[in-house]
C-alpha cells in the first residue's frame, strides 16, 4: 500500500481596519459590502475553497474591524487568486476606499 499523500491547502487570512472617517452606519454597511463581496468568491475564483468574513461579535479588545478566513488549494491557486478579476473588482469597489489598514498571513495547512 501507498501512503496516502498528505494534501497541502493554503489559508489567507487578512485583517482590516476601517477608516476613522466612516459613521457607524457606514461601517455596518461597508462591512456587509466586504463580507457579500468576498464570500461570493467562492465558486468563481479558481482554487478558492472557502471564504469567511468575520463582521459580527466584535469585542474592545480588538484593534480590527474585519477579517477574512479563506482557503485555497495551493500557493499557486493563491497567487492567481490575488490579480483574479473578480477578485480585483471586490478588493477595488468594496475594500481598498474604506480600509486604512490590511494585516495577512498567509500560511500552509
């Protein structure tokens, strides 16, 4: 017998801040916008597994507003995935003009 060959994923995880300028109310939208943006990815992007971002249940303690928790198939699925034109279109419309800081960790499971 063979030993079963282990398969390697990639997680992506990413933490924004929002910007200071936004009310509330803007940042509950925003906030939707990114999470809708980015989990609708799953299914168009090649090599994205899975996709989930964190809006809700936020504590003080924290020094983040959002966080996406994805996996991809490989390091490669992950280097397509960033230039991605769906991908690019969400970070462009419902991300980038509303965060003023972005954390990643990109790691192998």
């Amino acid at each position: 017998m063979h030993p079963k060959k282990k398969m390697i994923m990639v997680k992506h995880v990413i933490l924004w801040t929002l910007s200071p300028n936004l009310s509330e109310e803007e940042k509950k939208a925003v906030k939707a916008g990114i999470k809708e943006g980015l989990e609708g990815l799953v299914g168009k992007v090649p090599g994205l597994i899975d996709a989930k971002v964190n809006i809700d249940g936020r504590l003080v303690s924290s020094n983040a507003d959002v966080m996406l928790d994805s996996t991809l198939e490989s390091e490669a699925a992950l280097k397509a995935y960033a230039t991605h034109p769906e991908h690019v279109a969400v970070a462009d419309s419902k991300v980038r003009p509303y965060t003023v800081q972005r954390s990643c960790l990109d790691f192998e499971i």
